[in-house]
C-alpha cells in the first residue's frame, strides 16, 4: 500500500474518533446530542471543504485541530459521523476528557507530509514496475488533486514526475491511460511553463491517438488534454496541425455515435483554434479553415439537438466567419448554413415551448440569430 495513503486513512481513523468525542460533548440538558434541524451533517461536509481549502491548510498541513476536525467531516459520510458520536456519547465525562486528551496528544504527532513529498511519493509509485494496478490508479488520482496548484504543477516536472505520468499514456491498462493524460491536461492548463515541458516530452502525439480510444472516458481526458496543451500556444498548435490533428477532430465531429461531451470538446477546440487564430494576425490562416468537408463538420452539429453542443457549434461558426480565409459560398453551398440555421431555427422554438428548457433555448437563439446576421453580411445581403 502506498505511504501516501496509509498515512490519509491513518489520520482520518483518528480525527474521526476525535470528532466523536467532540460532537457528543456537546449534550442537552436531557444528556442527548444537541443536533442542528437547520444544518444537517451534509452541510457540514460541504462547510468543511471551504474551511480547509481556504484557512486550515498551510503547506500541505494543518494549522490548528479544528482544521483537522473540519477535514475529518469533509472526509466522512454523515451516517460515519452519527456513529462515532453515538459511541462517544456513551463514555463519562471522565472518559471524554482522558480520550480527547490521547487522541489530541496523537494528532500531533501526526504531522501532514508537504505537497511536494506526497507528489514525490505518488511519482515513486508509479516508478515501481511491481505496483498493482488498483495503486497506480491511487497514485495518478492523487497526482490529479496535487497539480491542481499551478506552483504544484510546475514543481512536478523537477522531480521528473511529468515524463513519469506521460510514460503512462504506452500503459496496456485503459484506467492509467486515462488518468495519466487527465493529470497531464490539469497541469498543463492555462499554464506556458508546463504546456512547454509536456509538449518536449513528445506526448502530444499520443493523446492525439488516445481520442480515438474505443473508451469514451479514456477519449474525453485525452481531448482535454490535447486542447489543455495548445490553448494559446502557437508552437504546441503547430505540432497539432503537424500531426494532422484537425483531421482527428472532424472524425469526431462528423460521427453522431460518439459521446456527446467528446463532440462538444472537439468543436469547442475548433472555435478556440479559431479565436486563436484571429489574435495572431500576423500568422497566415491554416488551410484547414478552407476546407469545405471540415467546415461542413461544424455545421452539422448545429442541428444535433443537444443544446450545449449546438451553443459551441455555433460560437465556433460565428468565430470563424470572422476569418479572412473563409468563403460564405462554400458555407452556403456546400455546407448547406442557411438551411441549417433555419431548421435550427425551428428546434429552438419548440425547445422554448418547454419550461425547463426556455431561458437556455433562448439564449441559444440569440446566438443564431446574431450568426446569421454576420452570414449574410458575408454573403452581401445585408
């Protein structure tokens, strides 16, 4: 078992029974525990999240014991906690204070390990050639958490952790593969430094590959990444044209028996490629955004009826009509735009008609209807 989770479940055994003791000091005059009607245990699992994000953890630790209460809550399921507080409501006075005492006593020598040690030890697991599958899982989720920081994140490729993680992407299990290019893409977002370091390390190419994964989890986690590695990146947008990954995306677009939330993610890459491109005048404009069957990709998805894939479909169109490169015929011709936008036109009222669909349709509609305005401007008539 890896330290980094013996040492968690270590803990949370003792803050759980420290919460016990805690809880049930608090009795009613009848000697009953005082339980709030107002706030259920669910509310506070909820509280506690903010309380140890926010105050309670400084440097991977804790810096006072309501911190490790809170965390505790945070880590336990309200029937967990009911029953720790009834056992502990069970003992004296003399007892709740001896107990709390050793527990507290115990706690303090319980010291949490640093960020940078808990990567360090998932980074070793995952070295460790031995380790069973079911660890190598605990390890990249634990990895998942950690880089979430963007300090995190850009520590881990110090210790070597990101070629590690990204020799993961050859791994034969579908669950490693997708963790690991999951992990890659949370580090990878909105930050230069690590959008670098992935991209040297050649694993682009494979997570290009991965989308193509029989496994729509395994499928999704690998776009995110890819889209996580070139979002305002020029150089890492360059290697993805380089390895036709374009060519990828307009398979998933144009295939309606793919998962919905990986069409959504390729066509929202589209418009992200093309704002991206409308920003960077001084680069010419990529020859896939001439070309009619990619373009026609776009389009059908506007008539999909999912609305969050048609509201990105959309955005995309109305991003790329702003290019220089495209030619309003081709769109009116061969992509059939006009009477896509009409008979989406159409979906959108009936969608409108049910009330728990009304607000979102409509701001869907807006959307449409400001698209072909800048269409037929395009097409002179207007």
């Amino acid at each position: 078992m890896p330290t980094i989770y013996f040492f968690r479940c270590l803990l949370l055994l003792v803050v759980i029974s420290l919460v016990g003791c805690s809880i049930a000091e608090k009795v009613n005059s009848s000697g009953g525990i005082v339980w709030s009607t107002a706030r259920d245990e669910a509310e506070l699992v909820e509280d506690s999240g903010v309380v140890i994000g926010e105050q309670d953890q400084i440097d991977g630790g804790f810096s006072s014991l309501d911190g490790m209460l809170h965390w505790a809550i945070g880590h336990s399921d309200p029937a967990t906690l009911k029953e720790a507080a009834k056992d502990a409501e069970k003992m004296s006075l003399d007892e709740l204070q001896k107990r709390q005492l050793e527990l507290k006593e115990l706690v303090e020598k319980l010291k949490m390990p640093s960020d940078a040690k808990l990567m360090q030890i998932a980074i070793d697991d995952l070295k460790n050639s031995s380790l069973s599958l079911e660890d190598r899982h605990r390890a990249l989720q634990e990895l998942l958490i950690l880089v979430e920081p963007i300090d995190n994140a850009n520590d881990l490729s110090k210790s070597g952790g990101l070629r590690v993680v990204a020799g993961e992407l050859n791994h034969d299990d579908t669950e490693v593969r997708k963790l690991a290019a999951w992990v890659l893409g949370k580090a990878s977002q909105n930050n230069p430094i690590v959008q670098e370091q992935v991209l040297e390390l050649g694993a682009l190419t494979p997570l290009i590959k991965m989308v193509n994964s029989s496994s729509a989890e395994e499928a999704v986690k690998a776009l995110f990444a890819v889209s996580a590695l070139i979002r305002n990146n020029i150089a890492g947008q360059d290697m993805f044209y380089a390895a036709h990954g374009y060519i990828m995306l307009q398979d998933v677009m144009s295939n309606g028996s793919l998962d919905i939330k990986l069409r959504r993610k390729a066509v929202f890459l589209v418009g992200d490629l093309a704002e991206s491109q409308l920003q960077n005048t001084e680069k010419d404009e990529l020859p896939i955004f001439k070309d009619r069957f990619f373009l026609k990709s776009v389009v059908d998805l506007i008539v999909v009826l999912d609305l969050d894939l048609q509201e990105k479909a959309l955005t995309a169109i109305q991003t790329l009509l702003q290019l220089k490169s495209i030619e309003p015929r081709i769109l009116k011709e061969f992509c059939g735009l006009e009477e896509a936008l009409e008979r989406m036109k159409l979906q959108l009222e009936e969608s409108m008609a049910d009330e728990y669909k009304r607000d979102y349709a409509a701001d869907v509609e807006s959307i449409r209807g400001e698209v072909e305005v800048i269409f037929r401007q395009k097409l002179g008539l207007l």
